[in-house]
C-alpha cells in the first residue's frame, strides 16, 4: 500500500529530479500508483514503453526514466558508503513517523508561571536572540493561533535569522548578500512577525488536532486520508481547493534554499524536514531551552571568598536553573500580550511587540563588539508594560 510519504517522495522526485511540471506530476498520480510506479526503483525497473502509456510524451517519458536511473545509482551508492555509520544519531523523522499530534506534543515548552510575584523578582542572563526568539515564538499564539507549536517555532526562528544576517552585513561581519537580497525565496507567501518580513512555505495536510473538525468530508488527518486527498487531485485542480482552514506553515532557511539551489515540496508529513529549506522547529527549540542562566554570581568581597574556589553547578542543576527561567519568561510574555489582545489588532500588536522587546533586551557594547554579547534581563520591566485597566 502506498502511504502519503510514497506519494510526497514521488512528487518530489518528479517535479525536482525528472523536472516535470507539478501539476501534470499531480495529475498521473493515480495512474503511477496503478502501474505500481510509485518510486524512483520501480520506474528504473519499467521501461520507456510503459512511462510513455502514463506520460504519452516520449522526450519526457525518457526523461523521467533517465532521472530515475541516476537517483537510483546514486542512492544505491550512498547507502553502500553510510553502511558503517548505521549506529549515528537519529533524529526524529529517522525513525517510524509520528503522527502529527505526536510531534507538537514532542516540541511542547515548559508551562508558562503565573506567579506575578515569582516573575516581578526573576533576573535572566542571555543573549539578544534567544530573547527575540521567545518574544516571538509568543507573540505568534496570540497574531496567528490557528499555527501548530512546530509552525510558530519555524517561523520565530527564521525571523530571527533574517535579522541577524541583515545585521551581520551592516556590521561588516558578513560581507557577502543576503539571501533575501539575492531575491532567493520569491513568490513564496510572506508573513510578517513583529515588523519583518519572513519567507514561508505551507505546509497542505498536516492536521495536529486531535479531535475531528464537524461537517467537513476531507479532513485530513492520517497518511490514508492525505494520500487519498493526493491522489483526487487533477491537472486544473489545486491543493488549496481542497483544504477549507489555514495551513500550517514552515519558516523558509533562505541560505539552505540557496545552497540547495532550488525550491523543495513541503509533504504534509514533514517527515524529511532535513531535506526542506526550513527552520527546524527542534533546534529553535533546543535553542531557547538553554539560553535563559541566572546572572553570575557577583565578585566576592571577604578574604575567605576571594580564597575559595566557586563551586561549578552540574549540567543537570543547570539544565533544571535554564527550563525554570524560560517558564518565568514566557510568563512575563504571556501576562504581556494577554493584557494587549483583547483591545489591539493583529497588526499593532506584532508592531508594539518589537518595541517592548528593544525597551527590555539586555544591553551590549554597541557595534561589533557587542555582536553576540550578554547581558541582565530583568521580567519585572515586562509586567511593567502591561496595560493598565
């Protein structure tokens, strides 16, 4: 049986590596499948014959057959050369693939305090992008709430990144164009998060609510129901005629699409995210789970402390310091925005957003000096910001 990761492989190998139009690609899905055409090994073991009944163009039959004889052999090289690194790391999409409820619950953050007292006395030590990241990751539940933990991590986190490149060219550290300036990403949609402008893709599908959506025939919500939404699909047809609510986003990496030197198909699945130019929603993760210390202790003053040697906290007492304090500061977020929502629109809260962040970031060195640098972020200066009434 064919699942909806046999089919996104197979539209990614067609429109990608036999460089077929994507719609006609669509549209033989059916007939491929019933030829038991369904990867690139099969159709290298068919011949132009049999391509060219489904396709009827030969120049472009002979192409599909000949791009599928070169992935094969190529894959069939790599997996020859990766056999004695069979024992590495594997990430998540490695292995059996999680449903997609699985994977938001997989990337669930610390729960946010709601002790005002506890907040208005917590001091963090960071970075300025670690901090940008959460201000942004949730700024996003309350400007687009319809987007999955996976989708708002992506975007914060390519937001993020296409500032820091920007500044990075300003500041000389970086002295070639951006991606973004390249004109790498256009056409794709365009979200704006606290100011910026980010490239996304969508992600047509993936359905992470458990429970079932009343009234609507093609709800999508396991590989059997994408890959029968795929396989409907006709030459005029479009995805988006088949979905009724918003999709699920991914944060476009424009330098992995630069690097890949070209575009990549989203599966609804996502369950190669290696293979997308894409801001990884674990990484962006990871990121901030680790990023929010306590301040250094300060400088003692008495002999006997100046003498002593400071005792090192282990990495676990460090891990448990770091995911407290990012539970303190999504708090102080949340109290933040939720005190905002109700009376501003989408659009000036993504603005005030930026503006609270630059009146709380640590402050740094200006110029390159600062680039990366660290400094106090005090919580009580988020609720100071709340509004009042």
């Amino acid at each position: 049986m064919t699942t909806a990761a046999d089919v996104q492989a197979l539209l990614r190998f067609l429109s990608q590596d036999a460089k077929v139009p994507l719609a006609v690609a669509m549209g033989k899905m059916k007939d491929l499948q019933s030829a038991s055409l369904t990867s690139p090994a099969a159709i290298m073991k068919s011949n132009l014959q049999t391509i060219q009944a489904i396709f009827t163009d030969e120049k472009l039959s002979k192409q599909i057959l000949s791009a599928a004889k070169r992935i094969s052999k190529k894959r069939a090289s790599t997996e020859t050369s990766n056999t004695s690194l069979s024992k590495r790391k594997k990430s998540m999409y490695d292995e059996e693939p999680l449903t997609p409820a699985a994977i938001e619950e997989s990337l669930a953050l610390p729960l946010s305090s709601v002790n005002e007292e506890e907040i208005s006395k917590a001091v963090l030590y960071t970075n300025r992008a670690p901090l940008l990241l959460a201000f942004a990751v949730t700024l996003l539940k309350y400007t687009m709430p319809e987007q999955p933990l996976s989708s708002r991590l992506s975007v914060a986190q390519a937001m993020v990144s296409v500032g820091a490149k920007a500044r990075a060219v300003t500041l000389g550290i970086d002295r070639g164009r951006t991606a973004e300036d390249e004109g790498w990403g256009q056409g794709q949609p365009v979200e704006k998060v606290m100011g910026r402008e980010v490239r996304v893709l969508k992600r047509w599908g993936y359905e992470w609510k458990e429970e079932a959506t009343e009234g609507m025939e093609n709800t999508v919500k396991t590989e059997a129901g994408i890959q029968q939404t795929l396989k409907s699909l006709t030459k005029s047809e479009t995805v988006e005629q088949h979905f009724d609510t918003p999709p699920a986003l991914w944060g476009m990496d424009l330098d992995a699409l630069r690097k890949s030197n070209g575009p990549l198909i989203p599966g609804p699945q996502a369950r190669n995210t290696s293979d997308l130019p894409i801001h990884s929603p674990q990484s962006a993760r990871a990121y901030i789970f680790k990023a929010f210390a306590n301040p250094p202790s300060t400088e003692a003053t008495d002999l006997h402390s100046q003498m002593s040697t400071p005792k090192k906290k282990s990495g676990a007492a460090l891990t448990v310091e770091k995911e407290r304090n990012l539970g303190l500061l999504l708090g102080a977020l949340d109290l933040l925005y939720s005190s905002w929502a109700h009376v501003l629109g989408r659009d000036e809260l993504d603005r005030r957003a930026w503006t609270w962040y630059v009146h709380v970031r640590p402050e740094v060195e200006h110029g390159v000096a600062g680039w990366g640098g660290k400094g106090k972020v005090k919580l009580a200066e988020f609720l100071a910001l709340r509004r009042k009434g």
